[in-house]
C-alpha cells in the first residue's frame, strides 16, 4: 500500500556529511524524497573519492532532482592526521559508479562544512539531527571549534564502524572509520556521558550488510517511477551495458548502482549492493526503525593489525559512561518498500512520464 505523503510537514531539520559516494546518492535521493526531512546543509568529505569529486556529486544530484537551493559545503580534504585513503574501485571514478551526472551549475557555501556544522547547531540548539555516512572528519573539526556540539545537536546518526561482524576496509574495520580513525575517536569521546536519548545512534556494517539491495529492487523502483523500458539489471549483462530508462533519476541510479553490484559480486558477496547510508538516513528520519544496544564506543588507533577497529563496552568494563547507542537490527523489508515507494514517486514527479 503506497505511502500516503501529501500531509507530512518538514519536521527533522539535518545536516548531512557525505561522501558521496553510490550509496551516499541514494541516501540523498531518498531524503530529497522524504517530507518529513528538512536538509539545512550537505557537508562533502573527502572518502570514497577526493573532496572536490564528493562536492561536484552533491550539487549534481541536487540538479538532477530540482531540487531547491540547499547548501553544500566543502569539507576536510584530507583526515585528521592519516594520509587519504579513496576506494575508486568500489564506488566508481567519480564515486558514482558509471552514471555520468551533468556538472551542476550550482555553487559551493561559501562557508566550509566545519563552520557550516558549528555555526547551524548554534543557531538551533537542540533541534538538528546529524546525519554523518562518511569518515566524521568535519564533524570531529566541529566539535574542536564547538566542544558542546554534543549538547547542541538533538540526535546524531553515524554510519560507521563494525563491532560482532568483520570489516569491509580490514578484516576488523569498518571504511568511514578506517579512513579517519582519530576523527571517530574523538566523535565518540564528545559524545560520552550525554542522556541516552542524546548519544549517537551507530549504525555498524553489523546492520547494514543486511540491507542488501538486489536488482529486483531496482526494476521495482523504476516501475514505481514509471519508467520504460523495465530496469534489469542482470549480472549476465554485456559490459558496458547502460540504463536506456526513460526516467532521469532512474537512469543513472540504476548506471550508478550497476557498478556497486559488479563490486559486490567482485568480492563474494553477490551480484547485490549494501546500502549502507539510505539506511542510517531512514534512522535520521525515524530511530525507531532499529533496535539498539547502549556502549562505550572507543576506536584503536595504534594496533597495527587493528588501527580503525571499533570496540564496544556493553558490560562496563573500563568503567566509562556510554556514549552510543549501536544498531543491532532493523527489518530490512520495511525499509526497502518504504525507499522505493519515495524514492520512486520522487522520480515520477520529477520526471512524469
Ligand atoms: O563502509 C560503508 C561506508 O563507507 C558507506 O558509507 C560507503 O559510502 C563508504 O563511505
Ligand atoms: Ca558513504
């Protein structure tokens, strides 16, 4: 039963750190689809691809969906002390896997994303979600300039880290940490001791590998999108083998995605995506959609097998207070029908057929 939106007032005021990324892109997509959120400001973070690259994307899929005119910041161009660490291989020369977005003819803030995150949380203590699904650089920059960030923000959510399942950049480390292991480790420390209802909610790739998306969820969300011809993507494709989707964001979220599929299959894990950030973006939107555990998150810095491992204290163990909530499980159904119906009614509205 599709979702009924019209009613839905802007009710979640975000600040969103990206690095996007494919499935950064989609997190976009479906909070540009979501009424109830309200995007303040888009912060690019050097990860998946460089910064710059990460900006040019933000402003691209703004363009291709219309969307009104919402800030993008520039962000850390490099960690806070590791060197960059990118992963072209996984997200694409441009990080959006084969789409090919027209260059935006929008501009940058001219504030950076630190200023953007501090000066936003001062203007509306309290009511802000940070939504952060890159490395937490900006964000850890922020606290530095603003240490009551923590206590200034309503709600942060982190895609990040990995605690009972292993790594996708080590065998014990998740990516957005593993790039900037400081950056995490101060995040989390700033967080430490707030209410339980203020402490960031983590999403791990212990959730997030089960959100996995196949191409039948594609070819569903072009359907609901009304485009033609039906979306297949089959691994048994030709190479180079491209979207002819008479729907725009269609098209090259299925090109993007594409590529995200091949890298899964590359790597064992089936010809599927793990989209890890549209699902820490529904828990910005609706926290009740997973069950969480409270712990002190602390991350190794030094290991040389483990640096960027997060580690989890559920038991009190080094006698700190919590200072996370970690997702355990969520109904990955339920967030697939609920992304598609937006996602591809977005679409539809944009691009009637
Ligand atoms: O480990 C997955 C995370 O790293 C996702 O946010 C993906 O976009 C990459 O940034
Ligand atoms: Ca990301």
């Amino acid at each position: 039963m599709p979702e009924s939106l019209p009613d839905i007032r802007p009710t979640v005021p975000l600040i969103v750190d990206v690095d996007t990324g494919i499935d950064d892109s989609l997190a976009l997509l479906y909070l540009l689809a979501s009424p109830e959120a309200d995007i303040l400001s888009i912060a690019s973070t050097a990860g998946n691809v460089p910064v710059d690259q990460v900006a040019a994307n933000n402003l691209a899929w703004l363009d291709l969906c219309r969307a009104t005119d919402i800030e993008v910041t520039l962000g850390a161009q490099a960690p806070l002390v590791a060197p960059l660490m990118t992963t072209e291989d996984t997200h694409g020369p441009q990080g959006i896997g084969y789409a090919e977005l027209p260059v935006s003819t929008r501009s940058l803030s001219d504030r950076d994303a630190t200023t953007a995150w501090v000066e936003l949380v001062r203007e509306r203590p309290g009511e802000i979600t940070g939504l952060v699904t890159g490395p937490l650089t900006n964000l850890a920059t922020a606290i530095r300039v603003e240490p009551d960030l923590p206590r200034l923000l309503k709600r942060l959510v982190v895609m990040g880290g990995t605690f009972w399942h292993p790594g996708n950049t080590t065998p014990t480390s998740e990516w957005n940490v593993a790039v900037d292991p400081e950056a995490a480790a101060e995040v989390f420390a700033a967080f430490s001791g707030l209410p339980a209802d203020r402490l960031p909610i983590v999403c791990p790739l212990d959730v997030t590998e089960t959100i996995e998306m196949y191409p039948s969820h594609v070819e569903r969300l072009a359907a609901r999108a009304g485009s033609t011809p039906q979306e297949i993507i089959s691994e048994s494709d030709a190479p180079f083998t491209r979207s002819a989707a008479s729907n725009p964001v269609v098209r090259h979220f299925a090109d993007a995605v594409r590529f995200y599929m091949e890298f899964h299959r590359e790597h064992d894990q089936g010809f599927l995506a793990h989209m890890h950030d549209p699902f820490a973006a529904a828990v910005a939107l609706k926290p009740s959609i997973v069950d969480v555990v409270p712990a002190v998150v602390d991350v190794e810095l030094d290991g040389t097998l483990t640096r960027g491992t997060t580690v989890a204290d559920r038991r009190g163990m080094w006698g700190r207070p919590n200072n996370a909530l970690i997702a355990t499980s969520t109904d990955p159904k339920a967030f697939f029908d609920q992304l598609i119906d937006r996602v591809g009614a977005l679409a539809e509205r944009l691009y009637p057929r």
